[in-house]
C-alpha cells in the first residue's frame, strides 16, 4: 500500500486570517523545468499571476519547509513543496460587526451582516467572515460548517477544532439540520399561500443566475408562507428542504415575489463593491440539530432584524458609501 507523503508544516503564519497558499511542485522529471522559476514562469504564463509570482521570487517571499527563501534558481524539486502569501487587491470594507450567538469548545454560531461573504472567493478576501473571525476572536483554525450567500444575514456556524469539522460539515450535507428564513416582498393576495414549491433549478458555471427549468425533475423544495402583511409588503417564512444555488431567491421569484433588494432576480444590476444601500431582504433566521460532537440539542435564533419590515426608508438610504 502506498504511503501518503507527509505535508511539512506552513513556515508562513496567517494575514488577516488567511492562510498562506500551499503549492506542491508536480513528481514529474521531465527535465522543462532546470529550475523554480522556469516552472512557475509556465505555471502561471499569460495569468495575473505571472507577474505576482515574479515579484515574490524577487522579493524572497515564496518559503520552503522550514522558512527556507527560495529564488528563481533554485533546482527543482519534484513533488516539493512551497508556500506564500498572494498581493491582495485592497477591498471595500464590509461596515457591519458580526455577532456571536453561541461559542463553546467546538462550535461557533454567528449572526453574519448582509455583503459579508462566508468564506473566501474571488474578490472577496479579507473581508469575510471567515477571516474577519479568525482575526477577531484569535481562532486561526476555525473553519465553515456550511456557507450562506454573501447578500444574505443570519445564522452561520463554524467548527473551532479541526478534528471536529467533519462531523458538523455532515450535519449539513446529510441534511440534518433545521432551517428557516424570512424575506420580504411585494404582498400579493393572488398568491395562494402556504404552499411547497418543487422544480428543477440549474446553475450555469459562468452565469450569475440559477434558473427553474420547466418540466424537469425536481431537485430544489421550498415551503412558503405568510407570516404578515405591511405597507404593501408581505414577511415570508421560507424553509428549504434542499439546498441549491439561490433556491429560496429562485422559488420566490417564481411566484412573482422576487425578494426585496436582490440585485440578480429577476434582473441582474451591478451595484458598486461599496454600496450597501437596499441590502437583500433574507435572513436565516433559525438553525436547529443536535451537536454531532456533544450530542445537545440546538436551536438558534437569529437576533438581526430586516429593516425594511419596520423602516423602508431607511433600508433605502443605507450607510452612506465608502
């Protein structure tokens, strides 16, 4: 049986809470590469990253095992590995806190803020909650449980220990775990409500929009019902029963109740990185399981609040931009 190699410890330690990238030089001999650079020069030919990486050779900021500074000419190493911190574009910051709804020595429940993305993607780095908590709360380590939109607030939870991540992950993925969110949209008395709405919704890589394709095998459900009605608005409770890309967003705007604020459905708009005016009106509201790790019995409540419900003018103006 083949052993699995061992990954020698990071030399560089987290930025703002974000991880150094690990890259592992291919096992190959194939004699392209006499040196590093001639590899990473390939690597990342015709990217972004061509001229980072550069950079950071000339600067001595990519390390090997042990802190070791590797340069341009160094031999290569098949199957080595090296590390380094990517130059990061500076991000609009995300002016709401997050809130700590439960902690303990293995889990993490937060009220994330609307614009603030779970977990690192794209554009969006430093500011997410991911990093924002190890940063804040001194948890290098923690890690998402699951991950919720970045327009959407409410409950998010994390695994503080690293051998407990997979058990709480799995709450998720076998569908072990309670949810319900509320949104707000236009009342319509036509709508017949409650109801379960079942339909095929497909993502498109590339697409920032998921859609319901008609007639096809149902693969996203939603239950929908009218909690009360205000100023023209309606305050929906939304519980999924499977988790597709933008389903309960998908579902409403199905029935014609697109969900106050949302910038995608149903037309797309481009509002700029640092307006948070008009923030999507979803909340993950509840979160309830028992603990795969402790075996308690869980439900959380969200204690944010949509702000259109008591104040639409206020959800209209926003923070000013930054």
């Amino acid at each position: 049986m083949r052993s699995r190699t061992r990954i020698p410890p990071a030399p560089l330690p987290q930025i703002d809470g974000i991880d150094p990238v690990r890259l592992r030089l291919p096992t190959v001999r194939n004699g392209r590469w006499p040196d590093l650079g001639s590899y990473l020069t390939e690597r990342y030919a015709g990217t972004r990253g061509a001229e980072s990486m550069a950079r950071l050779l000339r600067g001595g900021r990519i390390l090997g095992p042990g802190g070791r500074v590797l340069r341009a000419d160094d031999p290569y190493e098949p199957g080595a590995y090296l590390w380094f911190h990517r130059d990061m574009d500076p991000e609009p910051a995300v002016p709401f806190p997050i809130r700590v709804v439960y902690r303990d020595a293995h889990l993490l429940v937060v009220d994330k803020p609307h614009f603030l993305a779970t977990t690192p993607r794209g554009s969006h780095i430093v500011q997410t909650a991911l990093a924002r908590l190890r940063s804040e709360l001194d948890l290098p380590e923690l890690s998402p449980a699951h991950r919720l939109d970045r327009l959407t607030a409410g409950l998010v939870m994390f695994s503080i220990r690293p051998e407990d991540r997979g058990a709480y992950q799995g709450l998720f993925q076998e569908r072990r775990v309670g949810k319900e969110y509320e949104a707000l949209a236009v009342h319509d008395p036509a709508v017949e409500l409650p109801r379960t709405v079942r339909s095929r919704i497909e993502k498109v890589r590339g697409i920032i929009g998921a859609s319901e394709v008609p007639g096809g095998e149902p693969n996203a459900e939603t239950s929908l019902e009218l909690l009360g009605t205000a100023g023209g608005l309606g305050r929906y409770r939304l519980v999924p029963h499977t988790g597709r890309t933008h389903q309960l967003r998908v579902h409403m705007n199905g029935l014609g109740l697109p969900i106050l604020g949302d910038p995608v459905y149903p037309e797309v708009t481009d509002p700029a990185p640092d307006d948070f005016r008009r923030p999507l009106q979803l909340l993950a509201r509840t979160l309830s399981f028992t603990d795969p790790v402790t075996g308690l019995a869980h439900r959380f409540e969200s204690g944010l609040e949509l702000l259109a419900w008591k104040d639409r003018a206020a959800w209209e103006a926003g923070p000013p931009a930054v």
